[in-house]
C-alpha cells in the first residue's frame, strides 16, 4: 500500500534542551518566521517555524531528555540526521552562522557543478544542510 498524501510537504521536528537558545537560533539568526506555539502542560514546549510551505517544530520535553544527539557527523549513526534547506545566500548564511559561534562542520563546497553546500548546527548539534544551486 503507497501514501496518499493529502499535502506535498514534509514537516520535522527537532527535540531541544533549550527552546529559547533553538528560538534564537531559528527565529532570528536563520530567520525563519515564527509560526505558533504550543505548551502541553506534563508534556513540554512546541514552537513551530514556517520553512515555505513546511513547518519546523522544535519541542522542549518538560522533562530534559537523558541522551544527547551525536556530534560525531552526520553519518556517524543511522536515524534522521540532517534537514536540507534551499537557499539563495549560502555564503552569507554560513557566514553569520559561524560569527555567532555555531559549528560549521562542513564548510561551503561545490557539490557538483552548479551546486553548493555547507552544513551548520545549533546549539542541539542538530545538522542542517544549506544547499545553493547557483544556476536557478
């Protein structure tokens, strides 16, 4: 049996230990316009953030979580490990990324030609991968 989506696009969630520090990070660092927020009492904290057509929520559990993410790569283990954004200012973002002293594991590169790619990570060490197609 395949999916019917009933809409094309995906959402994704990402897990923090600090909703302010994520909030600083994707609201106003990358930008990303806030998009709701949600407090579950016995649960935890979703803030949401409108990605184009997409949402990124990102959930403090009231409860801190009892393991922390790998910071080994993004292939270092199996699971969700990275978020892809398309961007049109790859140079720039990465640029301010790394001047508020986030980690930039992978810096700008060609992918191949027409295309370029970094990766950042927040304050989590939750991986995004920017990609720039300099040919669109």
């Amino acid at each position: 049996m395949a999916l019917q989506l009933q809409n094309a696009w995906l959402d994704a969630g990402i897990v923090t230990r600090d909703a302010d520090a994520a909030s600083r990070f994707y609201g106003e660092l990358l930008g990303l316009p806030p998009a709701g927020e949600l407090r579950m009492p016995g649960v935890g904290l979703i803030r949401r953030y409108a990605v184009g057509s997409s949402t990124l929520r990102v959930f403090q559990p009231e409860t801190p979580p009892t393991q922390d993410g790998s910071r080994d790569g993004f292939a270092s283990q199996t699971g969700i490990r990275y978020l892809t954004l398309a961007v049109s200012n790859l140079d720039e973002v990465v640029a301010a990324v790394a001047a508020a002293g986030y980690r930039v594991p992978v810096p700008v590169r060609a992918l191949r030609p027409g295309v370029r790619v970094a990766q950042i990570e927040d304050a989590d060490g939750n991986t995004l991968e920017l990609m720039q197609h300099d040919d669109a």
